[in-house]
C-alpha cells in the first residue's frame, strides 16, 4: 500500500513540475502518464482488481495505448530523456506478452516488469523537465520539437 501512495505522490509532484516548468514534450507526458493511471482506476471499477495469474486485457490496451503515445513523442521531441520513458513503456508491454506464455511462475517477474517502470518513467519526466529548466537557463528558449524532414 505503501508503494502505491508513493507512486502518487511522486506522480503528482511531477506532473506539476513537468506543467508548470515544461515544454509541450514535458506537458505531453505528464498528460500520458496521469491518463495512464485514471485509465487504470477505470478498468479497475469496470473489470475489479487485477490479479498476477493472467494477463489484464484492460492494462494490456492502456499499456499499448501508452507506448504508441510515447514513442511518438520520443521520436519528434528535441530531447533525449522522452526516448527512456518510451524504453520502458515497450519492457511494460513485453511483459503481457511474456506473461502469455507463462502460466504460474511469472507472477513476480510479471509485476515487477508492469509496475516498476512507471517509476523509471515517472522520475525520467522529473529529471527532463529539470535538464529542460537547466537548458533554458544557461541558452535561454530553445525548439520543442525536431524539425519536420
């Protein structure tokens, strides 16, 4: 339980931080990270608690959702810490994918790889929004997003 209101607490300390002192790739994903855990509270009041035996078709299409979200950020933001959220996005959905085809033994190895992520993710949006406020202290405004090829 602990771990839990930890996760958001930290969750909300940095979607302040990321919307008050970042850009539109900080913003983005903050929004993508709180919509990934408002989806979650939905498919939990919709289909009940998860359990670890069995992949969650709900947390499956969130977490799907998630990673196409922000792999397109990763891919045209000018920054290179969105690249590290996606990263981990894509060992959440391997982990339903793994989880199909183990049956018992991967109850552990299976939460680890769909929960602990999102701390990675959480603290990569901190730590970018940080560089971001460093960056434009030291050069001053700088583009958001890579130019259009």
């Amino acid at each position: 339980m602990l771990f839990v209101w930890l996760t958001r607490l930290l969750l909300c300390a940095s979607f302040v931080f990321a919307t008050r002192k970042g850009d539109e790739p900080e913003r983005l994903v903050a929004i993508i990270i709180v919509a990934m855990f408002g989806f979650d509270i939905a498919n939990h009041l919709f289909f009940g608690d998860p359990t670890w035996f069995e992949v969650n078709p709900g947390h499956f299409v969130i977490d799907v959702w998630a990673l196409l979200t922000m792999t397109w950020v990763a891919l045209k933001a000018n920054r290179g810490w969105p690249l590290w959220v996606s990263a981990t996005q894509l060992i959440v959905v391997m982990a339903h994918f793994a989880k199909l085809l183990e049956i018992d033994e991967a109850r552990r190895s299976y939460w680890i790889m769909t929960q602990l992520p999102q701390w990675v993710q959480i603290l990569g949006l901190l730590a970018g929004t940080w560089a971001h406020v460093q960056r434009q202290q030291r050069i001053g405004r700088y583009a958001a997003w890579r130019p259009a090829w």
